[in-house]
C-alpha cells in the first residue's frame, strides 16, 4: 500500500477550478506526528485548519475539525465548504500519485501527492 501520511496537494473539488485551488494552495498534510498520532492539519487559503482522522482499509473517519478564526477577503468559501464537508467523508483511495476521500453521497476530493507534479 502506497504512504497515505504525507502532504496532499486538493487538485479537484466541488465548483472550484484547479487554477484557484492552486493559487490558495490548498492542501491536507496527513504526515504522522509521534505526539499525536491522530490529528492532522489543512489550510485552504486562509487559516490553519485540524482535525482527527482515522483510516483503515479504504474507509475514513474524520472529526473535531477546527480551524484559526481569520478572515481572509475573498478566501474563506473553500475554507467553509471543506470545513463543512470533511466530516462527512467516510472513505479514500490512492491511486498512483492521486488520493480521493469521498463518501456514499458522492461528495469528493481529489489531492496530488505535494512532490509530484
């Protein structure tokens, strides 16, 4: 099985263009941290973002998602939108250098590894 606890790079994702996903360099970062080794970070453009998460063959749990209280002009709705919907995502699949978190409804989530391009 491929690492899944690295730094993740959101490529696709609901209405939001790949060029504007970029340019907020938005990003999980599942890297594994010896103190905790559940919790996890993001940032979508503004603020830091954390959360717990738990994965086991193909199926994710996320919750306590949190985040720094900023406000970015022009940069909070992928900070909400992925706030809102990262509790809700109950799997994932790596695929080469991509991994998908989505669940039944078919929300979705499509990230790069960070150091390939």
């Amino acid at each position: 099985m491929q690492n899944l606890h690295k730094k993740w790079m959101l490529v696709e994702y609901k209405d939001f263009t790949k060029e504007e996903l970029v340019k907020l360099e938005a990003n999980i970062d599942l890297t594994k941290n010896a103190e905790s080794p559940n919790r996890y970070t993001a940032k979508m453009g503004c603020n830091g973002m954390f959360f717990t998460a738990e994965f086991n063959n193909g199926k994710a749990k996320f919750s306590g998602v949190g985040s720094t209280m900023m406000y970015c002009d022009g940069r909070m709705k992928l900070e909400d939108s992925f706030g809102k919907a990262l509790p809700n995502i109950t799997l994932y699949k790596i695929e080469v250098h991509f991994l998908t978190l989505s669940n039944a409804s078919g929300d979705k989530m499509k990230f790069v590894e960070q150091d390939w391009d």
